[in-house]
C-alpha cells in the first residue's frame, strides 16, 4: 500500500502537472477529469490523473487525418 492519496484537490494536480489551478478547473469542469464533490471540495481520481498526463501511445497520429489534410490542401490549390 502507497502513501499517495486515492482523489486529489486541484491545487495537487496543478503542482503535479506543472499547470495552473485555473487551468485544472477547466479541465474538472470540461470533464477532461471527472470529480466527486465531498464537503464541498472537488476531488479527481488519482488514476484520471496519471490517465490525462501520460504520454500518448506512438501510434497516437492516425494516417487518416494526414490523408484528408492534404486531400484539403489540394482542393484549397486547385480552386484558387
């Protein structure tokens, strides 16, 4: 068993992820992070942390969305 708490404040997860309290709240209140509200503080789940601050998998760029990027570009060229 660890010592790190199970749910974290915002002002934790800001220290943690080296963004502002502020910048935390939005993402509780865009649901990037879900919370609970216990005796009026907002808590996240540690595991939503370390979820939204992990490195995205290698393969995270899809080929696809490169694809109609330039498919766009072309069109953009074409019609000028």
């Amino acid at each position: 068993m660890t010592d790190a708490p199970e749910y974290l404040r915002a002002g934790a997860i800001a220290c943690l992820s080296g963004a502002s309290v502020r910048t935390v709240r939005r993402w509780i209140a865009d649901e990037l992070l879900p919370s609970v509200k216990v005796r009026g503080m907002r808590l996240v789940p540690r595991k939503a942390v370390e979820r939204l601050l992990s490195p995205a998998p290698l393969d995270w760029a899809e080929p696809e969305v490169e694809i109609q990027q330039e498919q766009l570009v072309r069109r953009t060229r074409e019609s000028t």
